[in-house]
C-alpha cells in the first residue's frame, strides 16, 4: 500500500513539472496584388541571351511573423491551377516576393503548356505563398503572352557528328565533337562521303539524336549524303533550329604582293589543310623582300556559284614572325577582302626554303596555323 501511494505521488510530481505543449501557428495570408508584369503583356522570348521577366506581387503575412515563401505557378491559358504545368520558387530560394525567370525557362514552361516552335501562347499566372505545410494560392491570376523562337527549348552544350559517313565512322564513341563558337552555335570543318550521318548531344548513355533537313534542324533522324566526298563546314544554330553546310572547294596560300593564291593547300582531314616541303622566295620590291601572306577559302555561295572566304590575323599590320612570336600571332580569324590588311608575314629563314605550312580549323582549340621550316 505504501509503495502505490508512493507511486501515485511520484506521477502526480512529473505530470506538475510538464509544461504546457504550445501549438505551431502557420496561418498565413495570401498574397492580394500582383505589380509584374502587366496582364496580358506579350513577350518576345529570346532565350540564347540573357533577357528575363520579373514576375512581382504584394508580401503575404504570417500570423506569427515568421518567413513565408513563394512560388510562381503556371498553366495553360484556360487552366484552372490544380494541375499547373510548372511552379518555379522566387528569388532567394523562395524568400523573395519576385521572380527574375529567364527567357529561355519561360520558353521551356511554353513548350510545356503546348506553345509550339514560332508560335504565339497565352499562360496563366498565379502565387503560392506558404508557411510550412500551409500553402496559400492568390486569390487572383494574369495572362502572360509568349511568342516562341524558331530553336530548341533545352539547347545541347555539347554536339557531336556520327555516322558512316563522316571521317570518324558510325562508332559514337569516336564522334567529332562540334567546336562552340557562340552560346547554341557549333560549327565544324570535316569531310563527308557517301552515307548517313548524325548529331548527339553526348557519346555514352542515352543520347538526344539530331539530323539537317535543308536549313533546318530537327530530330531523331540521320541525313543521307550521296556522291564524291566533298569538305564542308557544318554550321548549327540551336537556338533557331537552323542549318547552314558550306563546301569549302579549296583553301590557299594568299600572297600579298602577288594580290593572288600562290598555292593550294590540299585537305589532310580533321579540319586540316597542309602544304607539305614546298619552297617559298620572297619577291624583291623597292624596300626590301616582301613576306606578307594570309589564306583564301573558295567555297560554294548561296547562288551555286564560286566565293571566297579571308582567314588572317587580328591585327591590321605585323612584325615578322620570329622565334618569340607568341602562338597567338598564328591564330586565323575571319577577315574582309583586302590586299595587304590583316596580314601575316613570314619568319626571315623562310626565304628560298622549303616549308610544312599547316592550317588548321580543327574544332579541338583555337584555329591557328604552322609554318616549318625544313
């Protein structure tokens, strides 16, 4: 009898010296005004640069002032919310009462609400607010219009070329990756012959395939090429879905004071051209031996018919090449017409030597070129 009273004491001590429990209070308010962007604004989407739209509303409140977070919710124009095809949180991780959305996800989100490539689309717009487990949908929404680009909604960062016939064969695990000249641009020099080939976004795993249909890119096919192997450079927009091949006939050696191609350099693949133990004098002319070169592409214009292309250096004029000419004075870039501008000029012991004279537009590095003398 002692030890229940005793027993009895004891619980009645601990169930005094329990403090009360307190109850979580996450009852928030929903956010009651939106600021931006103005309702049914219409928007130019131009997701290969950096353009944005910030999305603005009035703080919701929580009834014991903690932090309430919020999330953008889209749906498609006649939408009603409850099954939006994309929530994105605002700024800060949620924390602030914007949202800065890039053009290029307002273009995925389009994509999603059934938008297609060029075309014009309305979404519908809304904030949730929340605190904890309790989310809070405004009581109002607007109208955003989209008009959609020609290119792709997930841009590939990496593209590479496959297929039998391209000079790397139908094994994608040796494809020629494409050079990334501009964000969602590739570009390549390579030779194709008779055959297919193809586009991947990597080599190993599940891959995105792509394929040139006239100027156009589209997907989950091969392209088929017919007749002689010819040299192309393969140009990609994905931002615009288009295609641009050029066949580049010849690349020769351009001698300034010659105003003429003084040799042509034959192609030797992967993207190169080479000249290989050919003698060069320099012609004599009032002020001394003239060196000057740079190198002219003949390629095959719009029209069918013969253009020329200029690779020189970035600089207007130059000194001679010498043994402590840094490897960027090799470097080719895309020049206009000129005679004499842009120039390169020869190291002094090439005259009446025989040279390796190397061009190289491989999509590995820098474009550059190599003279060697023998």
């Amino acid at each position: 009898m002692k030890k229940l009273l005793l027993l009895l004491c004891l619980v009645g001590l601990l169930t005094q010296c329990k403090e009360p429990g307190r109850d979580i209070n996450t009852n928030i308010s929903d956010v009651k005004s939106f600021f931006s962007p103005n309702d049914n604004v219409s928007v130019k989407l131009l997701p290969a640069t950096a353009a944005a739209v910030v999305f603005e509303w009035d703080q919701a409140r929580a009834e014991d002032g903690t932090l309430v977070l919020y999330e953008v919710v889209f749906d498609k124009e006649a939408g009603d919310f409850s099954k939006p095809v994309y929530k994105l949180a605002s700024d800060q991780n949620g924390v602030q009462n914007k949202a800065t959305i890039a053009h290029r996800d307002l273009n995925k989100i389009a994509a999603l609400a059934g938008i297609g490539s060029l075309g014009v689309g309305k979404l519908k717009w809304t904030v949730n607010a929340s605190r904890g487990i309790n989310v809070k949908q405004a009581g109002l929404s607007r109208l955003i219009q989209l008009e959609r680009p020609a290119g792709f909604t997930d841009i590939p960062s990496e593209v590479y070329l496959t297929g039998d016939a391209t000079e790397a064969g139908a094994d994608v695990t040796k494809a020629i990756k494409l050079k990334s000249v501009k964000p969602g641009e590739f570009e390549v020099y390579t030779s194709l012959k008779a055959g297919t080939y193809k586009f991947v976004d990597k080599t190993t795993g599940t891959a995105k395939t792509f394929n040139v249909e006239g100027t156009n890119i589209k997907e989950n096919a091969t392209t088929t090429v017919t007749g002689a192997t010819k040299v192309y450079r393969i140009y990609l927009d994905f931002n615009n879905a288009a295609a641009r091949l050029t066949e580049i006939k010849s690349v020769g050696l351009w001698y300034s004071n010659d105003n003429a191609v003084r040799f042509e350099l034959p192609y030797t693949g992967n993207g190169t051209w080479t000249l290989a133990n050919t003698k060069i004098d320099f012609p004599a002319v009032p002020w001394g031996k003239e060196e000057r070169y740079k190198f002219r592409l003949t390629v095959v214009g719009a029209d069918g018919k013969d253009a020329y292309e200029w690779l020189g250096s970035s600089n207007s004029d130059n000194q001679r090449a010498d043994a402590n000419s840094p490897a960027s004075y090799f470097y080719l870039q895309s020049i206009g017409e000129s005679q004499w501008d842009y120039s390169y000029k020869f190291n002094g012991a090439v005259d009446g030597s025989k040279v390796d004279l190397l061009v190289s537009l491989a999509p590995t590095g820098p474009y550059f070129h190599k003279v060697t003398v023998k």
